[in-house]
C-alpha cells in the first residue's frame, strides 16, 4: 500500500516539505492542510510592498496551482488539524475526520501575541500576520492619518516605514530602550532609529501600553506614564506565540517551540517539525541551547531536512541562518548570528547607506549585516559557509578583495590567513 505524508500547515515549511519530499523521493500520497483559504503565499511583503500598494496579491502565492496538481500534493484549504492520534497513526479535522499517516510533519508556525490592556479589541487595533490581517490593515491605511505602532521589531518597523511613505504620522512605541534589541547590535539599531527619525517618525522607548482609550470620537493610546497618543490607526508587532498545541495535547515535548533533533524528528520518530514552530538546538550556538527561529530561510531549510529524514537521508540541519528586512529604500540583509560577537568592522561607505558590519567573536568572523550591499551578503553568506576567516584588518581595508576567500586552499583555511 502507498505510504502517507500528512503535512499540517500550508505555508512556507509545509509548502516545501511537500515539494521536497517529493523531489527526494517520495512516492506516496502527500496531503497538505491549511487552515488559511489561501494557497501558500509570500509573508514578507504583507509589511513592506503589499501595505505600500507596490506589490500586487496576484504576485503572493508561493507555488502555482499546477504545481500540486502536478506533483500529486493534495492541498486541503481551511481544513484545521485539532487531534493527533498517535496510537492509530491519524490526524482529526475540525469536522471530525480522520486521515491516517505514516509520516507525519508539523508546520503549524507561529500566531501574533496580542497586546493585553483595556480597549484592546477596539477595531483599531490590527495586527500583521497572514493575508486577512494584511488586507484589513492595507484598507484602513488608506484613509489613516496618525499611526501608532506597538513594537519596534522587524514588524513594527515595517509597517511603520510603509505607513510613513503614504504620508501618514507615525510614533513607534517600544518597551526596551532600543530598536531590535532581541536581533540587532546597537550600532545597527542606531542605524535604523536614524533612518525612521529622518523620515519624521517619533519613538517613545522604555514605554509599556496599558490602554486603549476613546479620544475625541476616535482612540489614543496611553502609556504607564499617563501620556495619551492619540491615533486612528494601531499596529500592534509584539511579537509571536509558536502554534504548538497540536504536539503538546498529544504529548509530544514542547519546549519554547515544538522540540526536534537535527533531523527534524520530534519525540516521535513519525512526526517531524519545521518552521516558526519548531525549537531546536542549532549548530552555531556556542552555549548549545535550543532556540526557534522566524525567518523564511529557516523554514525552508528546515523542511528540506525534515523531508530528506523521511525519505530516509538522514542530513543533519546546518544551513547558515539568514534574513533580510525592507524599510524606506534600505535593504537589510544579515547573515549568520552575531550574539556574543566581541569585535566589528565597518566596510563601505555609511554616509551613502552602503556598508556592511562583520561581526567576529574572538577573531572569528561570525555575522554580516549589509545595508545596501546585497554583493556583501551573498559574499557572506558563501563565507561563513565555508568557514572562511578573513582578519578584521583585511575586512576593515576596501581595496582588499574579499572574494579570494571565497573558494579557499584548504592549508589556508586551516591557518586562518589569507
Ligand atoms: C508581515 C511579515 C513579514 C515578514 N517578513 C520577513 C522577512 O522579511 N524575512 C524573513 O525571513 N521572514 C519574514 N517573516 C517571517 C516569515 O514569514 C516566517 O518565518 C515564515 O512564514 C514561517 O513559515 P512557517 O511555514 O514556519 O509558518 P507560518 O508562515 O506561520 O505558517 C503556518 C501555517 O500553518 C497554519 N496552521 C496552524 N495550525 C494549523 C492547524 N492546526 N491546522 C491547519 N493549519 C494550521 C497557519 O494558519 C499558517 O497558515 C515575516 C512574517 C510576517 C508575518
């Protein structure tokens, strides 16, 4: 009998799952639920160029319909996955039907965390996660003239740039005393206040929201130090809550995120995780502790090992961490991890928004963060694949050529000189 792929959630993890499992390999039948209406589409853009008009929905999906056709993926739309009977080998919908596996993949991601005051269902308030969110907050932007956005992370920010390019005023509030404090080196966080206020948006940091209020017909947000924003508009970016019900009600461990090995494989050899779900312990972390990462990259990836595992090539996850960020016309692009970095150097030119910062941690090259330098990222990327150990002084001279690292001797790599 044909073996059975159940893959929960039809997004970027679950989309490529299928599509790799099926490029590996796999000759069964593969199922694809989604409890979203939608085709698997683009996320990025719902911040950036969709919020901004400049980026038509028609452009979102991520694969054609002809391509599950034609690779026999069966995509089931707004069909929620609520039950895993793992002693029978099937998974319950929310109409009370049952599908049975072999395999089964989690790819259920992540929700928005909603912010938890008085007047927070006021319909004011919109949030940046899937197409629906998307095409709300896009409606109501049209008319909006004064926005408060909640969060100064990578979703905050981008709606606040996309905001503040149609002409509407902004004020970003944000707990911590800097931009991206949890992703970002301060230098770069500097970088990115700096872009914003330039463009006329205000910041109130070290500030928590605890209502909001009716003002004048409309609504304000108030702060703990009893200031009032008023606005017509609020975006709410405070961060995500990883869909990992589904694996903890039938006792799958969950910790921070849907736990998996380096292959994918949850606490049950059957089951895989991947995506903004999924928490593992990553190659690069010094300290070896778990952790779940958001980006476009890592679910991908990540689902090209988990469905390799369940062809039965076992390849560990080591793909290089990446990530990239659109506000204004800066293209942010980051490559590896910087935590823990002790050094850095700046190549390029800051004052024309054209540079790159590599971070070293004890002489090692570790991150790249580009602005505007989407060669540097590449160049990076290769880089810190490869292992490559350019010194400080080499990246810190810009006649020096980088590129010569990139396909290196192998004594050269060994001694770390170029
Ligand atoms: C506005 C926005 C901008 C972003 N910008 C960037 C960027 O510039 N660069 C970048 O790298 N990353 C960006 N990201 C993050 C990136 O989109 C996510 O990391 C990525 O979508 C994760 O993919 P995923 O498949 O793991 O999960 P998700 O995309 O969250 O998809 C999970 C899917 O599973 C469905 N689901 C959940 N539970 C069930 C269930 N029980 N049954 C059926 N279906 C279920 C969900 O509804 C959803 O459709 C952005 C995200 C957003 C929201």
């Amino acid at each position: 009998m044909e073996k059975t792929l159940v893959i929960v959630g039809a997004s970027y993890a679950g989309a490529q799952l299928a599509a790799s499992a099926r490029e590996f390999g796999f000759g069964g039948n593969i199922v694809l639920l989604g409890d979203e209406p939608d085709a698997p589409y683009h996320r990025p853009p719902l911040s950036k160029g969709f919020l901004t008009g400049t980026y038509a929905e028609d452009r979102l999906p991520l694969r054609s319909q002809a391509f599950f056709k034609d690779e026999r993926i069966e995509w089931m739309p707004s069909t929620r996955a609520t039950y895993i009977d793992r002693a029978r080998q099937e998974i319950e919908l929310h109409n009370g039907a049952r599908i049975a596996y072999d395999h089964l993949a989690l790819t259920t991601g992540a929700r928005v965390r909603k912010l938890d005051c008085p007047g927070a269902t006021h319909e004011a308030v919109h949030y940046l996660r899937d197409l629906r969110d998307a095409r709300h907050l896009a409606r109501a932007a049209q008319t909006a003239r004064r926005a408060v956005v909640i969060g100064g992370g990578y979703i905050g920010l981008e709606a606040a740039a996309s905001l503040r390019q149609q002409g509407v005023s902004v004020t970003v509030i944000e707990t911590e005393s800097r931009l991206l404090a949890r992703v970002a080196s301060r230098w770069l966080s500097e970088y990115i206040l700096y872009a914003h206020t330039d463009r006329g948006v205000a910041f109130e940091f070290g500030r928590k929201v605890v209502g909001v209020r009716p003002s004048n017909g409309g609504v304000a947000v108030e702060l703990d130090d009893g200031s009032r924003l008023p606005a017509d508009l609020i975006v709410v970016g405070i961060g995500v809550i990883p869909n990992t019900e589904l694996a903890s009600d039938s006792g799958l461990t969950v910790a921070g995120g849907i736990a998996v090995d380096a292959f994918a494989r949850t606490s049950d050899p059957l089951i895989f995780a991947a995506g903004d779900c999924a928490s593992f312990v990553p190659h690069w972390a010094p300290e070896g502790a778990a952790c779940r990462i958001e980006s476009v990259q890592n679910a991908n990836d990540m689902a090209k090992t988990a469905a390799s595992a369940i062809v039965g090539r076992m390849e560990p996850y080591g793909a290089l961490p990446w990530f990239w960020s659109d506000q204004y016309n800066i293209k942010l692009q980051m490559a590896g991890v910087n935590a823990g970095f002790t050094e850095f150097v700046v190549r390029g030119s800051v004052e024309d928004h054209k540079f790159s910062l590599f971070y070293f941690r004890e002489k090692k090259l570790i991150a790249v963060d580009s602005i505007n330098r989407p060669q540097d990222h590449m160049l990076a990327r290769k880089l810190l694949t490869c292992g490559a150990q350019p010194t400080l002084a080499q990246v810190g001279d810009p006649t020096f050529d980088l590129k010569s690292f990139e396909t290196p001797p192998a004594n050269q790599l060994a001694q770390g000189v170029a």
